[in-house]
C-alpha cells in the first residue's frame, strides 16, 4: 500500500490563531487558470476572488503571489486566508487542566466552538489556545458541541495528533457526562438507550430513524430535587454521534434544560446572549496515553446553573 505524500507546509502564518486555508487543485477540470477554478470553487463573486489575486493574498507552496492568469496546473496546492468575520467575544475563560509536551487538556466553557467553523472563527478554543499558549500547531483529538462545557483534548505535536485521535475512533476513552433535566418518577433507570441516529447537512437537529443501531448511551439518575422537578443525570456514551446525547434524553421524554433543538428547533438566539446555556457538561476524561502510555483521568470542576443555583437559573 502506498502512502500519502505529505502536503507541503503552509507558506502563510496563522492568522489570530487560524490556519490559511489549503486548497489542491484536483485532476481534470474546464479551468484554465487557478482563479477560474478558486471563483468557483468557493461559489464567490469574481470580483471578490479578483481582489485577493491583485493583492497577492494567494500564494503557492514558495510563499510567492500566485499571478491571476496563472495556469491551472492539477495536484498545485495554493494558500489564501478568508476574511475573518466580526464575532461577539464568548466572555468565558478557557481553563488548562493539564498541560504537557504532548497534550494540553482544557475545561471548555458553554458558548464556545472547539474548532472553526462557520460564522465561529477566533472565537474558539482552538484559535484561543493557540494565541494564548503561544502553540500555533495545537491540535484537537476531537470536537465538543459549541453549546456542551467540558473537557477538550488537546494536541501539541502534529505527528502525534493520529495518535490521539484514534483513541477515539477506536473507544479507547472513558468518558461521562453531566445533564440536568426535567424529573420523571415514571421513567426507569438506569437503562441503556440504543438507537439509530442520522444528521443531514443543513438540518440543525439529528433525528432517530430506524435501523442498526449506531449510537448508546448509558442513562443513570444521580439525583433529583422534588422542590423543581428537576433531576441531575449521568450519561455515559459509548458511541460519538452528533448530538447524541441530547437526542437520547429527548426521546427518554426529559430533554435536557437549555436546548435549543430538542424537543424542537427554536428561534436563533441573538450575538452577545449567553443567559441560557444547555444543562450538559463533559465531566470526565480518561484514556491511557498513546505516546507515554500515562495513565490519564481529568475532572472538569465546572458546575451546571439549573443544578448550583436554581434561583439564578429561573430568573434568566
């Protein structure tokens, strides 16, 4: 089998903690110039892709502006930084709870995206680390929802980051989580829930449809408070499908507190307001260390607010 030549380096330095965007220019194709393919490619306008050519903000794998009648030449690879949008700071700090040559775990606060995507650039843990610890080559081993607090792991090394990442594609990693949701007398725990979860691109929520299983989750009840109805679960996944958690608890009839998609998709919620954040946290981390074969279990010291303080959470 042979393997992948690496690409090359990024030309560009990183950008408030943002990687230049990296693009191959693929076999085959009607384009005759590297600009014909980048203005459709990223479905802008012509003028907009003209811009970044005459300002030289596209450059090839030699740091040089690449020239906007350049030819198209299949396998190039070209790098560009996007405009970053304006974004609302997430006026939470992100917590190192251990940090080492190889790894730097964090307590994530609700709000914040782990990685860039979309509208949520900078303002992510990612980006943030990156400018804060002074490590332009972190890594994430994976993602946490933008609305889930908890632990992230972190990578320092970009050839370990394999690594780690496939100790969680292979379930090498021990993790619970924290919810609170309404109180249900009638609802028999603890039970494993089994079920087949799909999310289509575009579509906010996830949504269970028959077939194989492919996603579980572990529910216990750790304690409920008659005084609201309001229960504190311990969730344990054993598989990682997006959003699973919170579809597991809808379908168990007690959605967790604060979410904007189950049982149903509300209105956005306005820039700038973090009044109501989802009730769910990633409290623990555990896994034996690829690389120093440590043995590794982290704590999140985060606290829920339905949970610490009912008063405060009411009153939002």
């Amino acid at each position: 089998m042979r393997r992948r030549t690496p690409p090359p380096p990024s030309p560009l330095p990183q950008r408030e903690g943002v990687d230049a965007v990296r693009v191959r220019l693929p076999a085959g194709g009607p384009w005759a110039t590297v600009r014909e393919h980048l203005t459709e490619r990223l479905a802008a306008d012509a003028g907009v892709v003209d811009g970044m050519f005459d300002a030289g903000l596209v450059v090839g794998a030699d740091g040089r502006a690449v020239a906007p009648d350049a030819a198209y030449v299949p396998g190039m690879f070209v790098w560009f930084h996007r405009e970053l949008p304006a974004e609302v700071p997430v006026p939470f700090p992100l917590e190192v709870v251990h940090r080492d040559e190889h790894i730097v775990v964090v307590d994530k606060p609700h709000f914040l995206a782990t990685t860039p995507r979309g509208s949520h650039v900078t303002e992510t843990a990612l980006a943030r680390l990156r400018r804060e610890l002074g490590l332009p080559t972190l890594g994430a081993a994976h993602r946490l929802d933008r609305l889930t607090a908890g632990l992230v792991l972190f990578t320092v090394r970009p050839a370990e980051r394999g690594a780690y990442q496939s100790l969680f594609r292979d379930r090498r990693v021990g993790k619970e989580y924290e919810a609170v949701a309404p109180y249900d007398p009638g609802l028999a725990l603890p039970r494993t829930v089994r079920s087949r979860i799909v999310k289509e691109r575009g579509v906010l929520a996830a949504r269970e449809v028959p077939g194989e299983p492919n996603a579980v989750s572990r529910v216990e009840l750790a304690e409920h408070r008659p005084a609201d109805g309001l229960a504190r679960y311990r969730l344990v996944p054993a598989t990682g499908q997006t959003h699973q958690l919170r579809v597991h608890m809808n379908a168990l009839g007690v959605p967790i507190l604060g979410d904007p998609l189950y049982p149903e998709v509300t209105g956005p919620v306005e820039a700038g307001d973090f009044r109501r954040p989802l009730q769910l946290l990633a409290r623990t981390l555990e896994f034996t260390d690829p690389v120093t074969g440590a043995e590794h279990r982290f704590r999140s010291t985060r606290t829920l607010t339905a949970w610490s303080c009912p008063g405060e959470w009411a009153g939002r």
